[in-house]
C-alpha cells in the first residue's frame, strides 16, 4: 500500500505471467541470513492463522 503499487510491480515480474504474487513474496522470505528472509520479520498470528508482516530492511544513507 505505501509503496504506490511499486512492490506488485516488482512481485509480479518475480513471480512470472499469470501467477499470483502472493508466491513471489512467499518464495523471497523462506530464504535463510539474506536482507529479505523471515528472520527479520515479526508475524502478527491470530487464532493460529497469520494475520500480517512486518518487514524491516535499513537502509543506507548518503550522509554527504
């Protein structure tokens, strides 16, 4: 939503023609130790059913 619909653009080239995004995001966060995996996301779970996520990346700044 706050990206303007920049991520599905990206998701929907990941994912390939005709397949949903969902399975490019899905795919990108079972990875293990990379800058997009589930070990940097908190899950929000309620009653056992994944709700949302949020994902935090730093960024780098240009401090000059």
């Amino acid at each position: 939503m706050l990206s303007d619909g920049v991520v599905d653009y990206i998701w929907s080239i990941l994912s390939g023609p005709g397949k949903p995004l969902i399975d490019a995001d899905a795919r990108r966060y079972m990875r293990e130790n990379s800058k997009f995996c589930y070990q940097i996301c908190q899950i929000t779970i309620l009653d056992d059913v994944p709700e949302g996520l949020l994902s935090v990346v730093p960024l780098k700044v240009d401090s000059g």
